[in-house]
C-alpha cells in the first residue's frame, strides 16, 4: 500500500512549464493537486492560487496575549507579595514594559510556530513524492481515478514535463 | 549592501541547483582527521572549565577573585560578551531578511547557528556568578511555600526574562529555516543519517500548502526576531545604566550596547566563516564579497562604538559631576590603563583600516583584525563593568580586582563549550543555507540556457 490516493505524477525543469501545466489542470476542474518545490515561487504560488496564510492571525493573537499577559503577571504579582518603597507604587507599569514586551514576543513566536504547525497539518496533502523535488525539479501530482488518467498524463507531456508516471 | 556583480558574470558563476544541494551536502561526510583533534582539543579546554566550576562549587565563590567593591567581574564580562556576540546572527538572518538583502543567504545559518550556541554560553554566567548555581530556578517566578514572588522593578530580572525570550526565539528561528534544507539532504543521506533527517525534516516535502504557510511564518518570525535583537542588550545594558554608578549611569548605554554587540557579532561570524569556507571548500558561496559585506557592517559599527566611546568621555567632561569625570580619568590612566587603552585600540581605532578596500577585500587580514576585535570587546564590557566598580565615590572604599584562575579557566572554557556545539553541528547540518541559497538564483525556464 502506498497511502496516498493513485494519480500521476510529473516531474518538471521549468517553472513557466510547470505553472501553465498547474493552470491548465486547474481549469480542467483538478483542484486538489499537489506541488513540490526545492523553494518557495511566487509564479508557482499564483498559478495555484491559495489565499494568504493564517499563519499571521496566530501571531497577532499571540503577540497580545503575550503583552497582556506580562501586564497581567507582573501586576499579579506586585499585589500578592507587595514590596512597599516608601512613595512609590507597588505596581508600576513602566518597568514592567520590559517583561510585557519580551512575553509578546515569545508568545508571538510560539504562536507562530504553533499556526504553522496546526496548519500544515491542517491542509496536509497526500500524495506520490520524489526526493528530486527537494532538489533540482518542480513535481506535480494529480490524484485521478484510472479512466482519466490517459488525457491528465498526455496533457502533462505536452506542457514540458521531463517525466511522467503513473502512481498508484 | 550588496556588492554589484555584472548580470552577465553573475549568470556564469550561478552554480545550479543540483550543484548547490550537492556542494552542501557533502560538508556533512566523515569528519576528517584534523576535525577529530579539533573536537579533542576543545573538550581537553572545556574539561579544564568544568573543573573550576566544580572546584568553585566545591569551595564557594571565594575562589574567585572578587574583591570589595568589585563584586561583578569576568562572569559578569563574559556573559555581556557572549549575548553580545548573538546579536550580529540575529541582524544577518532575522533584520537583513527584512530588507530583502541578497548576499545575506550564504552566511546566515552560520550566524544563526553562532547566535545560538553563544546564547546558550552566555545563559551560564549569570548562574555561575551567583554561586549556587543549584538555586538558578530562584530566577523565574514560580508558585512557592514562601508565598513571594520576584522583583519585576530589577533590570535583573528583566534581563531572566530578556535572555531566556532571545535563546527560546533564536533557536525556533534556526529550526525554522533548517527544516526544507534537512529535507534536501535527507535524500541524499544513508543510515543513521537518513533516520535523524528524517525526524529532523518533519515530514518536509515542499508542498504548494507547505511554503505558503511557510513562507509566511517566517516573515513574522524575522519580525519578531527584529525588535527582540534590540531589546535584549538595551536590556542587558540597563543592568549597568539603572544604576548610579560613576561610567554606568547614561541614556547612551543602550544604543552604545546593541551597536556594539552588532560589532562584536560580526567580527565573530568573520572569525567563524575564514576557516569554515575552507574547511568545507564551500568559497564558491562564501565569497570575497561577503567577506566585504561584514567588513562593511563592522565599519559601520566599529565608527558607531567609537563614537560612543569619545562621547562617554565628552559627557563625564559636560556633565560637570566630579565623580563622572574622575571615573573617566581613571579608566585611561588609572590601574587598568592598559585593559582601556586595549578596548580604544581594537575596537575604535583598528576598524578605521577598513575604509582601505584592499583590507576590506582581504580575508587574511580580515580574519586578523576580527580576532583583535574579540578581544577588545570583551576587554570593553572588562573596562565597563570592572574598571567603574573599582573607582567609585569614596577613595576609602575603592579597590582593585584581579581574576582568579579559576575564572580564567572558566572564561577559556566557555569558548570551548560554544565551540564543541558549534564543531557538533557543523558536521551534521548544513552551514550554508541550502534553500535560501537557491532562492536567490531564478529557476530555469522554458527557452533560457538550462542551468
């Protein structure tokens, strides 16, 4: 068992190739197919289409429960073991911009890596894959049943694919 | 920044991708003979280190050198030193990221890597400065039988949460960037290798849904990292300035700090990288003109330090305060003239040769006058910290301090400890940024000369 749905996959050198292939499989109704990229492409990002990551509302999010949280923590703390300095407030906001801001970081980041993880997770694709993608070659995989398969791979060739197999 | 290269001369030198994955990954083979003996001879340093922490956890803080009023010495020296060399990895992965700057990609994972190991240094001074070091917990607020908590109102504890956020965030924008390049090599790897990869990679593939999560994670992680890098030595240097001692107490110290800390770091990744490109015969991506790059981030810095430094003095003259002034005095002409006159050479004189771009574009020379600037920015935190203890209001209660053995032993063994999980990782992952490398050569396309 393979543990990946059957379908084809194309291995290209170009990348213009690659993205009028990804649109050209796109406007035949293939929308869940897969590409691999040794780097992240703009040409290949916009033939595909995605919308913009959520990644960055877990960082908002993070970022500020991390400031309030360190406002929250400090002054928290202050009051249940108050240190009385004759004039002076025993919660005192300015100083404690330090720790709110180091925590709205660390939160922020921790958040970020969460929403990239929960993400990716989130939107996993299954399917064929070759260790030349993370090299030197774009891939595409297009999960079709067998029927179909015939024309998706025909169309592949002629859109420059340097090789095409069926996986099932 | 970026040097400009003619487009034409530029498309030759382009090494392909498969070049560029295969260049990198064969860095990673059997470590030579020579790595072996490297490898010993830094844990012999470090075994020695370990030992005086032992003997000093043994006998108490008596054993080093600390003499009234010089209650802060070389721990205290190193550990300014140590977070002041993470700054520069932070700049170059994290800051020039932002600006888009190019020539950034071949040398960043080794400046990232060093950020981090230096971090993870500079993480143990505070700890073997307070002696018991058993108790470091006492740092961190947590739920205790005392029912007391920590004083947030201390630069101290600022400074708890300030270091501990830098490694935390470092580290996880290390692991970030490392991930697609373990997936490239895990390709090309065999046996035990191929496992940890494997595990290291995540599951890496390089999907369309992979990168745009991706790409955008770190974006803000770089954004994060940006304000963090100028927080924590403004952070660490308020530790000196929040207080009223003559040569600390100055609004310039942050700026002064985080510039130099810059300084230090570059001249730190320069060191690094003259043996790591020859070592790993990787000149093809680490260039002369990388090499020019970081000469001209330390010029800059080195003049910002300098700068510093001749307006610490005009200030301690301005500012009228005779205790200011006389603390000044002391520093250039006092006991510890030479540590001064030490720090002013390297550190603000000696960059000036930079503006020659001969020197700039020599890596011997380079490499020379980046050790000169190790050393001075390490005497400069010594002068700093030390030098102003020694010599403050009362003639009767000044003092002078000299290190122990057992601090030297630990200093030199700190250097050890960085360099043994610098040596550690350098065989085991890529030091050259494999993707990034590529991302800034244009994939082929259809109808150019195939690459």
């Amino acid at each position: 068992m393979s543990g990946h749905p059957g379908g084809i996959l194309a291995a290209y050198q170009h990348v213009d190739s690659a993205a009028e292939a990804i649109r050209r499989l796109k406007s035949q109704g293939y929308n869940d197919l897969i590409v691999y990229t040794p780097v992240p492409n703009a040409e290949i990002a916009q033939a595909v289409g995605h919308k913009t990551s959520s990644v960055r509302l877990w960082t908002l999010f993070g970022g500020l429960l991390g400031c309030a949280s360190g406002f929250a923590l400090t002054l928290w703390m202050s009051y249940d073991w108050p240190l009385v300095v004759g004039g002076k407030p025993v919660g005192s906001t300015v100083p404690y911009v330090v720790i709110a801001f180091e925590l709205m970081i660390l939160f922020g980041a921790g958040a970020t890596i969460l929403g990239l993880l929960f993400n990716s997770w989130r939107t996993r694709q299954r399917g064929a894959y070759d260790g030349r993608f993370s090299d030197d070659q774009i891939g595409i995989f297009v999960p079709c049943p067998v029927e179909r398969r015939p024309a998706v791979e025909e169309m592949l060739r002629s859109s420059g694919a340097v090789e095409v197999r069926v996986e099932t | 920044m970026a040097t400009v290269v003619e487009p034409e001369q530029q498309k030759a030198a382009q090494p392909t991708y498969h070049e560029i994955t295969r260049d990198i990954v064969a860095t990673l083979g059997r470590p030579s003979r020579a790595y072996f003996m490297l490898l010993a001879f830094v844990l012999v340093v470090l075994a020695v280190g370990v030992f005086a922490l032992l003997w000093q956890v043994r006998w108490g803080l008596g054993v080093a050198g600390y003499t009234p009023p010089v209650l802060w010495g070389v721990y205290i020296t190193t550990f300014v030193f140590w977070v002041g060399i993470a700054h520069s990895g932070t700049l170059i992965s994290a800051i020039l990221y932002l600006f888009r700057s190019a020539w950034r990609t071949s040398v960043y994972r080794t400046a990232e890597v060093m950020t981090v190991f230096a971090v993870l240094t500079a993480g143990l001074f505070p700890l073997i400065h307070v002696g018991r070091i058993w108790y470091a917990y006492w740092l961190f607020p947590y739920p205790n039988q005392r029912q007391l908590w920590v004083n947030f109102k201390s630069p101290l504890l600022w400074d708890v949460f300030a270091v501990s956020t830098y490694l935390t965030v470092s580290t996880l924008f290390l692991i970030v960037g490392l991930v697609p390049d373990v997936a490239a090599v895990r390709e090309k790897a065999t046996g035990w290798r191929r496992k940890l990869y494997e595990i290291t990679s995540l599951g890496w593939r390089g999907t369309d849904q992979q990168w745009r999560h991706y790409v955008r994670a770190y974006l803000y992680l770089a954004a994060l990292a940006t304000p963090l890098v100028l927080s924590v030595h403004s952070v660490v240097s308020w530790d000196f300035a929040m207080a009223i001692v003559p040569g600390w107490h100055a609004t310039i110290f942050a700026p002064y700090f985080v510039a130099g800390a810059i300084y230090s770091g570059v001249a730190m990744v320069v060191t690094l990288l003259v043996p790591l490109r020859k070592v790993f015969k990787v000149e093809r991506y680490i260039t002369v003109d990388h090499f020019e790059n970081l000469a001209k981030l330390l010029l800059l810095t080195g003049m910002i330090v300098a700068y510093a430094y001749v307006v610490e003095y005009f200030m301690a003259w301005y500012s009228g305060n005779p205790f200011e002034r006389d603390s000044f005095f002391n520093r250039a002409f006092g006991d510890y003239w030479w540590a001064t006159w030490t720090m002013i050479t390297c550190n603000g004189l000696l960059p000036f040769l930079l503006f020659f771009r001969k020197i700039r574009r020599s890596i011997p020379a380079l490499f020379v006058l980046s050790l000169f600037v190790n050393l001075g920015m390490w005497f400069e935190r010594f002068v700093i910290i030390v030098v102003s203890l020694s010599h403050e209001y009362n003639p009767y209660a000044m003092g002078h301090y000299t290190p122990s053995w057992v601090e030297w032993s630990i200093l030199a063994g700190s250097f050890a400890w960085f360099f043994l999980w610098f040596l550690l990782f350098a065989k085991n992952f890529p030091m050259v940024s494999i993707t990034e490398v590529k991302e800034i050569i244009p994939m082929p396309r259809r109808g150019r000369r195939e690459s």
